[in-house]
C-alpha cells in the first residue's frame, strides 16, 4: 500500500481549462472554478447547482484562441503575460487557510462588506455575501476587511480568507 505526501498548492497550480462555449471572455483572475473532469477546470456558472461545487480561484485571466491565425498561435504581447487561453493549463488558487485579494465580488444588497462576513459562491463565478445563489455550497470564503458601499461599487480590492 502505498500513501504519497502531496503539496496542495502544487498539485492544483495548473489544471487544464476547458471554458464554456457561452461564458463571455476574457474570463478575469479571481473567478470561482469547478472540477469538470481529471484534473480540468471551468468556472462556476450555476452556484445552486450541487455539482458545481468551487475548487478555488482562476490565478489567470482566460482569454479565447485567435481564430484569424494558425493553430496555438501566439502574439507578441501574449509572452511571458500571465494569462492563458481556453485549453491551456491554469492556474488554480486554493487552500483552507490562504489569504488573497480580489475585485471579484458582488456587494448583493449594495450596503457595503463588513469584516468577518462569509462569502459564497454566485452564478456569475464570483463572491456574494449572501448565500441566494448556492444553498448547496456553503461558504468559500471569509471578509478580512470591510468595504463601504460606495467602496464596493468601485471594485475595491477585498482581502479574504479561503475556506476551501
């Protein structure tokens, strides 16, 4: 019998992407995503849905493949940027634990976040502070700071706690 010691944030750090034809791109860093197959990753796009159950957060923004151009062509500005294209591997922030700083986030009752509100997954892939969307889920993350609501429509950065 054999049990091997795995280092989390490795074993997740590029899992493949496979986008839905309908999700509109580009798909921005700090999206919630969903094991769809081995080792394969696609946003969560139904929160209520029990099997779209979040792993962790896109570390990359997801752009489409150029369809003007051959196959796996690339542009210039395209190397050595930190994003990906659909089909590629990705990146996946995740670990109970880790802190991380987000604009992805929707205020859903526009009066701001406070510290210590748990944060669920929405249908569009982002957090809500409200669980309307995923009864199924459960929270995926925790507020370390709080955003006014005027803060909040702005898109300030969140910082969170990861709760899975």
């Amino acid at each position: 019998m054999t049990f091997i010691l795995r280092h989390p944030a490795q074993e997740v750090q590029f899992l493949k992407f496979t986008g839905s034809p309908t999700e509109t791109r580009p798909i921005p860093a700090g999206r919630l995503v969903r094991l769809t197959d081995d080792r394969t990753v696609d946003t969560v796009a139904n929160a209520s849905d029990a099997t779209q159950r979040a792993v962790g957060w896109l570390m990359q923004k997801v752009k489409d493949p150029y369809t003007d151009f051959p196959a796996g062509y690339v542009m210039r500005g395209d190397m050595g940027s930190s994003d990906a294209f659909v089909g590629d591997p990705v990146a996946v922030a995740c670990g109970q634990g880790a802190i991380y700083e987000t604009d992805q986030y929707v205020d859903e009752g526009s009066d701001g976040i406070s510290a210590g509100t748990l944060l669920y997954p929405d249908d569009d892939g982002k957090l809500s502070d409200n669980d309307a969307d995923s009864a199924n889920q459960g929270a995926v993350a925790i507020a370390l700071n709080s955003l006014s609501a005027a803060q909040a429509a702005a898109s300030e950065m969140l910082l969170i706690q990861a709760l899975i």
